[in-house]
C-alpha cells in the first residue's frame, strides 16, 4: 500500500494590524505543523534567479518570505506539480519532505525558511535524476 503523499500548503500566521503597521508574530510551537529545530534566511539574490533546486529527504519546511516576491515551483512523488507566488509575511508555505522545490527571487526578496531538522547534507536530494528514481518507485510500488 502506497504511503499517503502530504502535500505543500499555505497557512497564515497571526498579525495584528494598527494604524502605524502590521504586526505579524507566533506564539508558542502550535503556529507551526511541526517544532522548529533550525531558521535561515535568503537575501540579496539577483533578479530573476533560483534557489533550492532539491527536495530533502525527511526535513519538513516552512518558507515565509518577509520581503518583495518569491515564485516557488513544486513537484511531487506523485509528479503533481504545483506552484505558489510567496508575497505576504502572514502567509507561510509548508513545504514537506519528498517535494522536489525551486524557488525564484524577484529583486530584493528575503525568504526565512523554518525546519524541523539540523542541517545534514545526507538529508538532501540535489540531483533531479535521483529524485526521479524516487518517484518512479513510488509510482510502481
């Protein structure tokens, strides 16, 4: 029996909204799908270009981006294809594993990615090939 496939969803974070400004924030790990253990954040990426370009193996991330636009192109185990336009810093997209990701910046974007795991580079999957083996198992199985 096939595993069921998660797939990547927006959710929105609490923002509280005055006169002076918008207030985005979280309390507490239950804003999260799961427990954050490692943050980072993308910035000055020229116009245009990508970022990502893998999927991770067992790390499960949530990209919010703070600033500017973010255009994020998703494929699945099951070969579905998805993409999302990140311009909002209440909206977040949960990205889990096994999600084959490129994300492109638009001129002066900053991304935070949330995860689940410390970094491991054995976690990732950087090579299209390889991610494509994956899937045709997962489809033949």
């Amino acid at each position: 029996m096939k595993s069921t496939i998660i797939r990547p969803e927006l959710i929105t974070l609490n923002s509280n909204i005055q006169p002076s400004g918008k207030l985005t924030f979280f309390e507490g790990l239950e804003a999260f799908p799961f427990p954050i253990k490692r943050a980072f954040w993308i910035s000055e990426v020229p116009d245009g270009e990508q970022r990502g370009v893998h999927a991770h193996k067992k790390e499960n991330q949530l990209l919010i981006c703070l600033h500017g636009r973010v255009n994020v192109k998703l494929e699945c185990l099951d070969k579905m294809l998805i993409e999302f336009s990140l311009e909002q810093a209440e909206r977040g997209l949960v990205l889990p594993p096994l999600v084959w990701s490129s994300v492109t910046f638009e001129k002066d974007a900053l991304l935070l990615v949330l995860a689940d795991q410390p970094f491991d580079e054995r976690d990732y999957i950087r090579e299209k090939v390889e991610f494509e083996r994956i899937q045709e198992e997962y489809l033949n199985n």
